[in-house]
C-alpha cells in the first residue's frame, strides 16, 4: 500500500491541502478551505489551517488529523490503515469515508 493513502482510505497524494503545501499555492489553499468550510459546515477551516503532508508520513498535519477518530482507532489499534482491520465493513466511523469518497475504499484493500 502507498504511504500516502490515510487510514480512512482518501488518497493524499491527490489531497489539495498536500499539493497546497508543496507546491506553497495560497491561492490553492483559499480554495480549499472554502470548499471543506462549506463541506464539514465548519467556519475554523481556513486558508491558514491547509497545511499538511499526508495522514501517514512525518511532518505538518492538517489541523483536524489531531482530532481525527479513524486516525486514532487505526493508530490506537496498531494498524497502518483501517484496511487492516477485521472491523471495516461494520465499522460506523469510517463508514461515511467509504460511503462518500470514490476509491477509498479500493485503496484500503489494495494490497
């Protein structure tokens, strides 16, 4: 599995807040938080807070990666992903990823 897929499945590779941050794009990150402001309903996204280099690797995480609920229980669970565990399919904290995001859940099984 890529290093870049979070533990929910989505793809950083492809994740403007990633691209964003490498590519130092303001432009990118206005965006951004204009879109996940209006998406999560949530006015403490902003452009400042779109810093991030993946869900899994070493560096600057996007603000909410702390308060993240799949992230701590695949972490809590000594899991990489949530792909690895036996859960997935019963699971009502990652299920909205599943549900909502194209490809997540190809990414958690891909082996």
């Amino acid at each position: 599995m890529k290093e870049l897929i979070a533990c929910c499945g989505l793809d950083c590779e492809t994740c403007n807040a990633r691209i964003a941050t490498l590519t130092d794009d303001d432009a990118l990150r206005e965006k951004t938080a204009r879109e996940w402001s209006a998406m999560n309903d949530s006015p403490e996204i902003t452009a400042a807070t779109i810093n991030c280099m993946g869900c899994r690797t070493d560096g600057i995480k996007f603000g909410w990666c702390s308060m993240c609920e799949i992230r701590a229980c695949a972490i809590g669970k000594g899991f990489a992903t949530c792909g690895e565990c036996d859960e997935i399919e019963t699971c009502p904290t990652v299920a909205p990823v599943l549900e909502n995001a194209p490809g997540a859940r190809e990414n958690l099984t891909a082996r």
